[in-house]
C-alpha cells in the first residue's frame, strides 16, 4: 500500500508524540531486530527508530528502507539519525487502528 502525502502528514504528526522504540545498532539490521520492528508494528502500528552513531554501515535513510522492507511496511519519514514506519495492523479491531485519511480518487 503506497501512502499518499496527506496520510504521511498525518503520520508524520502521529509520530511526535510516540517514544524510539527501535535501536539499529553496531551489529546492522538482523533478524532479532526485524522481528522486534515486525512484532511492533503489529501492536501499534507505528514506530519510530534510530540509528545510533556506533553504526558505520547504515545511514537512517537506508536503515529505514531495509527494515521497511523486512516488515513489509512504509517509511514515513527520516529525519537525522531517526526514521518512523507505518504498517497498518490485522489484530487489532479495526476501530482500534490508525484511521488514515481517504485519498479521493481524481476525476477523468
């Protein structure tokens, strides 16, 4: 699902208030960190990550794309050294999830 501009906004200000909870450290992205970032996204949908500056192989903005990629979710934003992913969760109710703005369909 590709996000459009006024969903990204709306995650991006979603993102603010919510703590780094996600940490790519010296030893890169590996599987133990992908499944930490998998088993977030699902519970809150949201996170945001941080590379830290002992990691010389990653920059955020790859960081970001490969572990979007690992958890099958979007990159909403990299800023610095920190990155925020969206994946829209399938165990929570869907009144329980992060209701994204509809994107109208443009007219022919």
């Amino acid at each position: 699902m590709e996000l459009t501009s006024k969903q990204r906004a709306q995650l991006r200000g979603l993102a603010n208030t919510i703590d780094t909870i996600v940490q790519v450290g010296k030893d890169g992205i590996g599987e133990n960190l992908v499944k930490q970032a998998g088993d977030a996204l699902e519970a809150r949908e949201l996170i945001k990550g941080r590379v830290l500056e002992n990691n010389i192989e990653y920059d955020a903005r790859t960081a970001a794309a490969e572990l979007a990629k690992a958890t099958r979710s979007e990159v909403v934003q990299v800023i610095g050294s920190k990155f925020v992913l969206y994946r829209e969760s399938h165990s929570k109710p869907r009144e329980k999830r992060i209701q994204l703005v509809k994107s109208r369909a443009k007219k022919a």
